[in-house]
C-alpha cells in the first residue's frame, strides 16, 4: 500500500519526467532550489543542493535555452552575472520555469485533496444535526 507521501513523490518525479524521461535527482533539486529562493547564486545552490559548483553550472546550461554542449535546452532556468561577485551566476526561473513549477504545484494540490476526507455532516461532527 503506498502511502500518500508515496504517491506524492512519485506524481512529483513524473512531472519531472514528463519534461525529460532521463532527469536527475540533482536537476530536480536544484530546480526546486531556485524556484524556492526566487533568485540565487550558483554557489548557494552548491551548498543547499549539496553538490560541486560544476554540477550546478552544468545542470543550470542543461535546464536553459541553450543548453549543454550544442544540445538544446529546457529554457526552464536562466542566469546573469552577480554584480557583486563577477565570478558567481545568479539564477532565477523563466517564464517557462515559473510555469512548469506552477503545473507542479497544481499536481501536489490534487494530490492533498484526493488524500483529504471530506467534512461529514449529519452525526453532529461538525456541530450540526
């Protein structure tokens, strides 16, 4: 029997797997990473995701328009320099990403309502009847 944390987790990767069958765990939390943080640097991704900064850069080319080396991308992240720290990128979703963790948001939602039990009404539970 699978439990709804299950069935959540499982929704949730095929949502992931919908956009490429072959995504990672560590694209998948540098994606949730970024759409939490609004804008982040790759260096902080490194750190909260917990993976080398060459993953995180290679990762973020794969999920942008671009892409990694010559293969298109999923134009789901894009970046910018730091003004701050020319070194590091910032990065932050695009129209595409915002829309594809939207989508993901409405999957977690069916997936809390069809676990929450509706009111019962007529024994008195609720204080009526």
């Amino acid at each position: 029997m699978q439990t709804g944390v299950v069935k959540l987790a499982g929704r949730v990767v095929a949502h992931f797997r919908s956009l490429d069958p072959e995504i990672g765990a560590v694209a998948m939390a540098i994606l949730l990473t970024v759409a939490e943080a609004g804008e982040i640097g790759m260096k902080d991704i490194a750190c909260r995701v917990g993976v080398v900064k060459s993953s995180v850069s290679r990762t973020v080319a794969v999920m942008s328009r671009t892409g990694h080396k010559g293969m298109p991308g999923h134009d789901l992240l894009t970046w910018r320099e730091d003004p701050l720290d020319r070194r590091n990128k910032l990065v932050s979703l695009t129209r595409p990403g915002r829309e594809f963790m939207a989508e993901l948001e409405r999957v977690a939602d069916r997936q809390a309502e069809a676990r929450s039990p509706a009111p019962y009404i007529g024994s008195g539970l609720l204080g009526v009847g």
